[in-house]
C-alpha cells in the first residue's frame, strides 16, 4: 500500500477516536464532576464549586451516610429504598427469565396454529404504554388486596417485561442450530432436559443480556412504583427515593450521593456480565 493511499485511512481513524474520545468526555465528565462535588463538604461546595479536585483532608463522605440512613437516625432512607428495589428488581428478573425461557422457545421452536399471530400480540402488549394499563391494574390489585405492597408491584414488573423479554430472547434460540437439537433428540433427551442441557448453555450470552434488561427496568421504574406504593414510606423503591431528594432544601451533596448509590448496582452488574452482554447483543442479530 503506497503512502498516499494510508493517509486518508489515517484521517479515518483519527477522526473517529476523536468522535470517540470526544463521546466518551460528554458522557462521563458530569458523572466525574457529580462524584468528585459528592465527596466534599456542602459549605465547600457552595464557596467553590468549580474546584474539581478535593484535597485528601477535605474529602467528606456525609452526603452518602445522610443520604443512607432512616429519618429517625436524621437521614432520608435511601438504604432501605434501594433494599426494597434489589428485592423486587431481582425477584422480577428471576420469575421473568423463567417464563421467558419457556415461552420464547415455544415461539421459536414449536409449530402450532396462530404463532404468527401470537408472536405479534406478545410485541403489541409491550407497546402499550404505562399509563393505559394503569387503571386496569390498579383495580385488578386492589381487589387482590395487593395494592400497597411490594408483592403487588412485583407481579406488575413482571407483566410487564415478560412481553419484551420473550420477544428478545426468541431471536436468540430462532439463531441456535436446529441440529444441535435433532442430535440431542436422536441421543434420547427429552424436551426439558434438552432446554435445560443443550440449549440454554448455547444461548445463555442471550439469556444473560435479557436478564440485564428487565433488571434495568424493574430498577428504574418510577411511575408503578408511585402509583401503587406512594401511601407507604417504607416500602418506597429507589427511584421514588431520589424524587425526594430534589427537593430544594435538600444539600446538592445528599443528592449527588443518593443519585451515584443508585447508579452503582447498575454499573457493577453491567461489569459483571460485560462478556455476556457482548455476546448476546449480537448473536440475535446473526441470523
């Protein structure tokens, strides 16, 4: 390759690691900015706010404990909302991904009359936004006696992601090969212990990927949550946590803080599954 032919393909990568380099900065420089502010006293804050680097005596870890503790201990609670969201986010993906499983691969595989049309119906429900499905529910649970309760709520999370998660998580067995399957089948496994020994240890980046998802919608959702738990403080989720910390009386750091601890469980099982979700992403789309 001649010289001049290499420098237009230098220009590219040049100027797409700067279009990176340049994303990445607009992504993470107010995250950093919220952080670093998070870890200094609220006075120092007020006086300074553009001093991005705290000196090591003056790193102040009050916003995270004021923003953790119960009221009664002069906090807001946060700690006990992100407990009520972990249980409730990881009950959800757990119930989820276990009914998924079985009906993606019954969408994928199994042949029957209307599957066209139920593959279809399984998207539409998903489209439905919230707030039509929110009086329907409100009174389906109400006469359950489950308004009010994280028990409620959960079976709510779960309606609503079991839709979408079928729908991703059936692109991903439709991507496995049939014939692993006909030789399992060959070999004399039935149909459960064929799912359960070939064909989930093929598609668990998917299985994974989908997991990660209905977590992130149990964790972050906020109108549900508001809806059928706003009566009972303590069993607020996180997300209804922070929508108290706006307040205006409330220290910028506490804020900072509460925002930074709700984000963390996200981040860290985006960590942990990262060669996972790699993988899941993109085996759907190799069909």
């Amino acid at each position: 390759m001649t010289r001049s032919a290499t420098r237009p393909r230098r220009a590219t990568e040049a100027g797409r690691f700067a279009l990176i380099a340049l994303a990445l900065f607009l992504a993470l420089a107010p995250v950093a900015y919220g952080f670093l502010l998070s870890l200094r006293p609220y006075s120092a804050v007020v006086q300074a706010p553009l001093d991005l680097i705290p000196s090591f005596d003056q790193i102040d870890l009050t916003g995270y404990t004021t923003a953790l503790l119960d009221p009664d201990q002069g906090g807001f609670g946060l700690g006990r909302f992100v407990l009520n969201s972990l249980v409730v986010a990881i009950s959800t993906v757990a119930l989820s991904v276990v009914v998924s499983i079985l009906g993606a691969y019954a969408a994928a595989r199994l042949r029957f009359w209307g599957r066209g049309a139920v593959s279809g119906l399984i998207l539409a429900v998903y489209l439905f936004p919230g707030i039509v499905l929110s009086v329907p529910l409100f009174v389906l649970l109400a006469r359950a006696g489950l308004t009010g309760s994280l028990l409620g709520l959960f079976l709510v999370y779960v309606a609503a992601t079991v839709p979408v998660s079928i729908y991703m998580m059936r692109n991903y067995f439709e991507a496995l090969p049939e014939s692993v399957e006909e030789a399992a089948i060959i070999d004399g496994a039935s149909l459960p212990r064929m799912l359960r020994s070939v064909v989930l240890p093929i598609a668990l980046p998917g299985v994974v990927a989908t997991a990660v998802y209905v977590f992130m919608i149990a964790w972050n959702e906020y109108f549900y949550a508001l809806l059928f738990l706003v009566e009972d403080r303590s069993l607020w989720t996180a997300p209804l946590g922070i929508s108290q910390l706006a307040d205006f009386n409330v220290p910028v750091t506490v804020l900072l803080s509460g925002s930074i601890l709700v984000t963390l469980p996200v981040i860290l099982l985006f960590f942990v599954a990262q060669r996972y979700l790699v993988e899941g992403l993109t085996t759907g789309a190799d069909k």
